[in-house]
C-alpha cells in the first residue's frame, strides 16, 4: 500500500478554508462601521476591506489566546468549576460591585445587569470614567438628538467640540460627519462647514473651515458666550476674551453662521465633559443645542469611544432607570454619581466582592481603588490576559465580541446593530458565562431566603 507523502507548508496553506464575511461590524469604536469585508483564512482575519487604521489594527492583530478558559486563583480550572465560584463569592457578599461592561454585547449586559439585581449589588460602566458628565446633563437638561444618517444627508454645519475624531475615530469625517454626499447636501464636503472647537490645534482641526482655539478650561464660558449671542444679549468685549481666550467679534461671526445653517449639528468628545465643569460643561452644550432650535434645526451627540459604552448606557437605562453608577441594595435602584461609581466605591473601600467584566481597572483606576480591588475576591471576563485578570480570584478568557461572538450593538447615535462574527472561538462568550453564573446566583440566593425563614427568632416573644 503507498504512503502519501507529507503535505509541505505551501500546500498545508492551500487547504486552509478561505471565506469572506461581509458588513461585517467593526465594534472597536462608537463608530460600529457595519460595513467591513472580513477575509478570514481558518482563525485570522488577513484583510478587513473599508476598515480604518484602528479597525484593521483590530481585526488583524485579532488573536485566540491558547491559554485554559478558566483561572482559579490564578491555576487553570474547568469552566464549571469557575461558574460554581464565581456564583459563591457573588452571592455571599454583603456589597457587590459589577463593572465595565462597554466591550460586550447588549445581551451580556442584560444578564449582568440582573445579576446585579439577585444580589443587590452596584452596577456601573466605563461611561463613569468617560461621558458620565454628558449622562447627568442629558437628565437635567434633555437632548435635542437624530441618527448618524440624519447628519450624512441633512448637516450643512458641522461642529466638534473637545473631540478629535481624526484620531479617535478616523472614519467619522469620511462615513457619518463631513465628506459624504446626502440627500440634503449633493456635493459633499463643499456644502459643510466645518467648525473645531479646542484647546490645541489637533488633527481633526486641519479640516476645519473654522477653528476656534479657546482657553484651556474654559468650555463653559465659550457655550455660555454663545447661548447669550444666541439671545442677541450685549456681551463686554475683554471680559469675553479674557474668558475664552478668543475675540467676541470672532464667536459673533460664529453665532451667525450657526443661525443660517438648515440643520447644524455638534460632536462633543472628553475634551469637554472631563475638564473643569464637566457635568455643567455638558449641560451648557445641550442647552445652546435646545437654544439654537429657536433659529434653525440644532442636534447634539457625544463622540463615545468603545464599541459598546452606548449599548451599556441603554441596557443598565432600560433595566434600572438609570445609565450608570445604580446601587440595587435597597431593593430598588438608586442613580448618584460619586457615591456609587466604581473608582469611587474601590477607592473609598466598600465593595467586598466584585465582577468585571470587558474593562482594565487594575491598568487605569486610582491608586486607593486598585489597592482595595486587589484585596478583595473578584471575577474578572476578558478575551487577553490583563492586569485585571492576573490578580482575579476567577478569570475567564471570553471569545471577542464580534469577531467571534455574535449578537448587537449600540452605534454612538443609539442605533442597535446586529454583528456578524468571522469565526469561532474555543473559549465560552461571556454571554455564556454569566447566564450560567445568573442561574447559580438564582439557586444559592434560594437557599439562604430558605435558611433565614427557618431560623429561630433571637427577638423576645
């Protein structure tokens, strides 16, 4: 009988199965640009047509940890056996704390943010840390907002304020914002104006038909400089530049292009809501948007930064009432940031359990807050390793979301869309994990309302 002989690298490669997966969603960014062709030989992604630099650097460096799927103080162990610990430490703390959230689908976040309720924990997401500011303005004030399609057939004006979309999200000019034709707007870039509102001169203000360089800190005086030009109110020339850092004749001319734009939009990035004001800052920007209705059509939106901050805003908003920082231990959900926002909750020592899932505390909190994190027991879900989980009590290593986990997303402008994975993982999607980590919590909460009903009384009869 003949042998066959080997098969030779070349030939090896030749059998490795080619496939092309289109309108793939790239969920490495707000934008969640569903329009990437994925070319996928076996488990690597070698070409991801339409993607930006950050989307292809996401689909291309793409790859499986071969590492177990579960860590039990730091030893591999099986799946089950981290479910089992993960549900005992949860369900035996006296206040839990579940954070991140904003790298995972809606699905995932639905599960967690019900863990959060069987155990009356706090629930808070990466927009704590990022765009909290923008969520307490938008209950304070409202939002004047639309669809990113709106702004590509619709704005003739184009603002962005404390963003630098040329670098944080490079496909925001040339698919949402200023270079696309519309339907209200044939020729593209030539019927934009596009004005930048900054501290520096960034990337994105070399697009700029107008660049407004303002002084740093100084947010809340440019919107309030514009509300009262907005409202033909008499502004003192020096004190206005002495305020903002820019001329009052300047913001005039700006007001008044504003006011003869058919449909103005603006952009506001980290520049704004985590410099001095935040909160005030943002409330300011949403005001001048509401303001500017009373002239010409206005909207708003934040530049949110990963894939899925905005689907965690939602989720934790329809599930509790609130889109970050809810503390469940009353029984109800109760909204304060500061008070019950993770950084706060580690650093001031009070959480004795926690679960964190798609997000890096130990890389980027406070000094207080990583020192008690590291002290207590957590559970910690991530497709890499981190230094989150290298000091979890259980560490998952989860499929990525997207590219090997289906399921939906949240776009920037509160518009779901559906992914469409390139390929399988060998490790479980987080979806999978807390499910099972749900049902555990569900059973050992059971048995502990069983054993306080049956315990005798200590009170006097």
């Amino acid at each position: 009988m003949a042998v066959s002989p080997p098969l030779d690298a070349k030939q090896l490669d030749n059998q490795v199965e080619h496939k092309v997966v289109q309108d793939a969603t790239c969920t490495f960014c707000g934008c969640v640009c569903d329009d990437i062709d994925l070319h996928v030989e076996g488990d690597k992604i070698v070409d991801a047509k339409r993607a930006c630099v950050l989307g292809s650097s996401w689909f291309l460096n793409h790859e499986i940890e071969h590492r177990p799927s579960c860590h039990i103080d730091g030893n591999p162990a099986e799946v089950a056996q981290g479910v089992e610990r993960a549900a005992q430490i949860l369900a035996q703390s006296k206040y839990p704390l579940i954070y991140g959230l904003s790298d995972t689908t809606s699905e995932s976040q639905r599960v967690a943010v019900s863990i959060a309720d069987w155990i009356d924990g706090t629930v808070d997401t990466t927009t704590s840390v990022c765009h909290g500011p923008s969520g307490m303005a938008f209950q304070g004030v409202g939002e004047v907002t639309c669809s990113l399609g709106e702004v590509r057939n619709r704005a003739d004006m184009v603002m962005f304020w404390g963003s630098n979309p040329a670098e944080s999200h490079p496909r925001h000019f040339t698919k949402y914002s200023l270079m696309p034709k519309g339907m209200f707007v044939p020729n593209g870039r030539k019927d934009r104006t596009a004005v930048i509102v900054d501290v520096r001169k960034t990337k994105s203000a070399k697009a700029a038909d107008i660049f407004v360089q303002i002084k740093p800190r100084s947010d809340f005086e440019g919107l309030w400089t514009l509300r009262a030009l907005a409202q033909d109110i008499e502004l003192d020339a020096d004190q206005v530049l002495a305020d903002t850092g820019y001329p009052l004749d300047k913001w005039q001319d700006l007001m008044d292009r504003m006011k003869r734009a058919s449909f103005g939009v603006i952009f506001f990035g980290m520049g704004l809501t985590m410099t001095r004001g935040k909160h005030a800052n943002s409330e300011a920007l949403l005001a001048l948007t509401r303001d500017m209705n009373r002239h010409t059509r206005f909207v708003c939106k934040p530049n949110r930064g990963h894939g899925n901050v905005t689907g965690a805003d939602n989720v934790v908003a329809w599930r509790t009432g609130y889109p970050f920082g809810v503390n469940m231990s009353r029984g109800y959900p109760r909204f304060n940031p500061g008070e019950y926002t993770a950084s706060d909750v580690l650093a001031r020592g009070e959480a004795d359990a926690a679960m964190i899932i798609a997000s890096d505390p130990m890389g980027n909190f406070s000094q207080p807050a990583r020192e008690h994190l590291k002290s207590i027991p957590y559970i910690a879900f991530d497709p890499k390793e981190t230094p989150t989980t290298r000091h979890s009590a259980v560490a998952f290593t989860v499929a990525t979301y997207g590219i090997n986990v289906p399921g939906t997303v949240y776009r920037m402008d509160d518009v779901p869309i559906p992914l469409r994975p390139a390929f399988e993982s060998p490790h479980p999607s987080d979806l999978e994990l807390l499910t099972n980590i749900e049902k555990r919590v569900r059973e050992l909460k059971k048995q502990q309302s069983a054993v306080k009903k049956h315990r005798p009384s200590l009170r006097p009869a």
